[in-house]
C-alpha cells in the first residue's frame, strides 16, 4: 500500500485518538456521551472540539488522496503532500490541547492547503 494511503488510514484513526485523553483523565460517561462532552471545560472540550474537527477534515483529505492516485498523479507528491498533512493534522491537535488558538488557525490552514494541492493536483502540474 503507498504511503499516502497508510496516511488515510492515520487521518481515520486520528480522531479517535485525540478524544482518548479527554475520555480517560476525566469522568466519562458511556451512558450520555454527548451530554458528557458538553459539560466539559478546558482541555477535555478542546479535546472534543478537536475530535470533531478531525471528522470534519477527513473527508476532503481522503477523497483528494484517492482521486489523485486513481487520476495516476506523481506518487512522490501525493506522498510527501499527504504525510505533510497528517504532521500538520497531528501539530494542530496539539495546538488545540494547548489552547493556542491563533497558531492552531494556521497550522488548520496549511493543512487545507494540502488536501487542495492534492487534490488539484492535476491542474497545477500541467
């Protein structure tokens, strides 16, 4: 499988991941998920907040990944375009942890600017 796949992968289970040490340094409730996220404060509904947007990013990624290769673009720049991705997705996570607000705008950022240069990828190499 090429990189920029094994990326898809890390892009899904990113998520998950973000809201894990939300979930396990706090009360959490399996009963009343949502209810319980939305009582959270500070770092848990950053968490959140950043888990949700992690949903939110996915799609673009994935389907720019996928029309890339299918159109036969360079595998060295869906590559290197989407391990940059996941670096930046996983940097702005932790902004969000932090409460870095303006830096993690940026970092949100240059990561859409990934997915579109995947994703037009056709138009600027011809």
């Amino acid at each position: 499988m090429e990189i920029a796949y094994w990326c898809v992968v890390a892009a899904a289970l990113l998520p998950y991941l973000t809201v894990l040490p939300a979930k396990a340094t706090g009360r959490y409730d399996n009963a009343a998920p949502r209810d319980w996220a939305e009582k959270q404060t500070g770092f848990r509904r950053r968490a959140v907040a950043a888990h949700l947007n992690g949903f939110e990013a996915f799609p673009l990624f994935a389907a720019a990944v996928i029309a890339a290769d299918v159109q036969g673009m360079p595998q060295d720049a869906i590559d290197t375009l989407a391990v940059a991705w996941v670096v930046l997705r996983i940097g702005y996570v932790g902004c969000y942890f932090a409460g870095l607000a303006t830096l993690r705008s940026i970092v949100w950022i240059a990561a859409l600017a990934m997915a579109l240069a995947i994703l037009t990828m056709p138009a600027w190499l011809m």
